[in-house]
C-alpha cells in the first residue's frame, strides 16, 4: 500500500475519489441519513476494489521489472507470456518476443566470437609452419661459407612460402568479406560454356603436366544468373582439387545441365576418391583429409561453398575409394530467372 502512495498520479486519484464520496454521503445524508449510509458503503467498495486492483496492477509491474533485471544479467529462460487480455498482457508477450529475439542474438555473437577465436587459431597454426621455415632458412642465408646452389634453393624455397602466406591471407579476407555479407555478386546471366572454359584456363598446364584428359559435355546455351567472376574462383577451387587427386593420365570430366528448378554442373574425376570419414568435413573450413597434399591448407573447398551458397547455389560431394569423386553443383532458379 505504502509503495502505491508513492506514485503521485495514484495519490490524486485517491484524493479525488474521496473527496467526491465525502461530499456524495454528506448530501445524501441531508436528504435521507439511511441512503447516506448505503451510499458510503458503495463509495468504500469501490475506493477498495480501486485499490486492490491497483495493488495487482503494481505487483505485475514488480515481476515484470525482475523479469527485464535478469534479462540484463543475461537470464533468457523464463516465461511471462500469457493468454489473458489487456494491455499488461500485450506487454508481456511484446517483452517476451524481444526476449527470444536478444536470446538468438546472444547465441549468434558467442558463436561467432568462438567461429573467431577458431579462425584465428587456425590461421596463426597456418602461418606459424611458414614464418618457422623461413626463419630457419634465413639464418642460413646469413652464413657466408654457404654454397652458392644452396643459396639460390633456400631463396627460391622461402619465395614458394611468401606466394603461400599472400595466397593464404588473400583467401581469408575473401572468405572474411562473403561471411560479413560485404561482397556483393551480380546478377547476370551467366553462360556455363563460357564460365567453364575460363575457370579450366588457368589450369590447362598442371593437366598436361600429369597428362590428365578433360572431357566436357553440355548444352551451349546452359545458364544461369549470377556473379561469373567470383563463380569462376569457386570453380577453380574445386577443380585444383580433382586434379590434385587424380593420377597421372587419368580423366576429369565436366557436365552441366538446366531443367525447370535449378542449373547444375558436375565435375567428376577418377581419382582415389575421399576417404568415407572425410566426405562430411571437406567443405569446412582448413580441414584437410588423410589424402590431402603437403602443400595443401583446406581453405579452397570452404571458399567454393560460401560462394555458391551466396548466390542462391549448394553444392554436394559424392566419392567412392578408388573409383573417384564427383561434385555436384546447383543454381537455384528464382520466378523471374
């Protein structure tokens, strides 16, 4: 009672009320002593329901102001929502909805301070390998009695780790900029004839350098709409891979069609195949199989992904232990495509 009279709008409402039934009895009584008392009896009733519904009111406001303290502290388990009508009511299920909504926003920055804090251990562990070998390397440089052929290999050794490391720090700030949703891909149509033959270029000579066959089938005019520059990196990603696991003389293919849902493109290869523990953990990020090469950081296949998941695309792995590996490509269609 004493917490109510605190408010200054209830105190005059009080006052008021009591001011009115005061002068109401009073008159009442004048013309008629036996209506005077029914008629203060009525004004107490109500001066008291007023009050009491008041007092209810304060002690849900009291629970919603707990409710909003733990919320501060960090507190997003409890439930206040409920069925009844009213604006306190509205204003329950309102807080509540703001609740979950600052719950998820929680779980989603302490999942990316750990996603963070993971990256980060694992580009120091990347370039931690490097930076040691070069070091080594330099102090051996510094010595002045070393063979001139020595010389010349240790320098070309520590340019092949600068090309890795600019390589490497180049790909995390791609990956960086797709996973903050700054980069943004176009939308034109894309011909995969032409998308195919420019990803492949670059890495015509490593296939000839293993004497690897490229067989390539599809229709002309296949498409799709999206971003062909960032599209040709996730291809080469994925290509590099499959050349990198398939022997010498073997046989990479590359097929690509469209029906009424999606364009897909297939790059197959009949290399060694994934190993069957691998197949779910290849997409992420600086994972690297049991057959993965010595030189390989596990970024290129997590790159891909992220492109072709922004452009409204999945991409999906299949393989088979010594019979080779396909990689499934899709680019959803819109209405409008």
């Amino acid at each position: 009672m004493i917490n109510i009279l605190r408010n200054r709008e209830i105190r005059i409402l009080l006052t008021v009320m009591i001011g009115i039934s005061v002068i109401g009895v009073i008159l009442t009584v004048i013309l008629n002593p036996m209506a005077g008392i029914i008629v203060f009896l009525v004004a107490a009733l109500l001066i008291s329901c007023v009050i009491l519904f008041t007092i209810r009111r304060y002690k849900e406001i009291e629970k919603l102001s707990g409710y909003l303290r733990s919320i501060i502290n960090g507190d997003y388990s409890m439930d206040i929502r409920d069925n009844e009508e009213g604006k306190l009511s509205i204003l329950k299920n309102e807080i509540y909805k703001v609740t979950l909504m600052l719950s998820k926003q929680g779980e989603f920055l302490r999942k990316d301070k750990e996603g963070l804090a993971d990256a980060l251990s694992d580009i120091s562990h990347q370039l931690k390998t490097p930076l040691t070998s070069m070091m080594v390397m330099t102090d051996l440089l510094s010595q002045n009695n070393l063979k001139s052929e020595k010389r010349m290999e240790f320098t070309k050794n520590i340019e092949i780790q600068l090309e890795r490391m600019e390589w490497l720090l180049t790909s995390l700030l791609k990956l960086s900029k797709i996973d903050a949703g700054t980069v943004t891909f176009k939308k034109d149509k894309v011909l995969v004839s032409e998308l195919i033959k420019k990803a492949v270029s670059p890495l015509l000579i490593p296939m000839e350098l293993k004497e690897q066959n490229l067989v390539i089938e599809g229709d002309a005019t296949t498409s799709f709409v999206g971003d062909l520059n960032w599209t040709i990196e996730a291809l080469i990603n994925i290509l590099k891979n499959s050349i990198e696991h398939t022997e010498n003389e073997g046989t990479i293919s590359i097929f690509f069609e469209k029906n009424p849902l999606y364009t897909e493109i297939k790059i197959s290869d009949n290399g060694g195949g994934i190993e069957k523990e691998d197949l779910l953990y290849i997409f992420k990020r600086f994972y690297k199989g049991k057959n993965a090469s010595e030189g390989s950081v596990g970024i290129g296949l997590a790159m891909a992904k992220s492109i072709i998941a922004s452009q409204n695309g999945d991409v999906s792995v299949k393989s088979k232990k010594n019979e080779g590996t396909q990689f499934s490509i899709k680019f959803y269609r819109k209405g409008s495509d």
